[in-house]
C-alpha cells in the first residue's frame, strides 16, 4: 500500500470514498513538488478538491503525517518494485 493511502486510513481521511481519489492524487502531485509543506501549503495544495462529508481536518491530518515521515515516503514508494 502506498504510504498515502497508509496514511488515509490511519487518519480516517476516507470518509464516504467519493473524493478520495482526487485527494490522493492531489496529496501525490504536492509532496512530489514539496516534500515537507507547512500545513497552509497542504490546505491551498488540497483546495481544487471538494468533500461532501467534511473530512478536510483528517485529510490534512494525513497529508502532513506523510510529509513529516519523509526522507521521502514518496520517493522510497517509487524505487520499490
């Protein structure tokens, strides 16, 4: 599982699952470009995208736990087969 999605359910970011998907994507694209974003930069990274449940504060939640477990997360889960 990607650490992301890892993170998700640990923070209970997935509410309904109708936005998960693009928060996932958005969340990817973000600490691709900024691995360790405060958390403004995650809220303005994460705002193209709506949650019907308001799930925002766990999605968040999420996202900076990711970002806090770096040396890259992200950059280890791509070098992995």
């Amino acid at each position: 599982m990607h650490p992301l999605q890892q993170a998700f359910w640990d923070h209970h970011a997935l509410q309904c699952g109708f936005c998960t998907s693009g928060f996932l994507m958005s969340a990817y694209d973000l600490l691709q470009k900024n691995p360790h974003p405060s958390e403004e930069e995650v809220r303005h990274g994460l705002s193209g995208n709506l949650c019907r449940c308001t799930g925002y504060a766990n999605i968040v939640q999420a996202v900076m736990a990711v970002a806090s477990d770096q040396p890259s997360a992200i950059s280890r889960q791509q070098d992995e087969p």
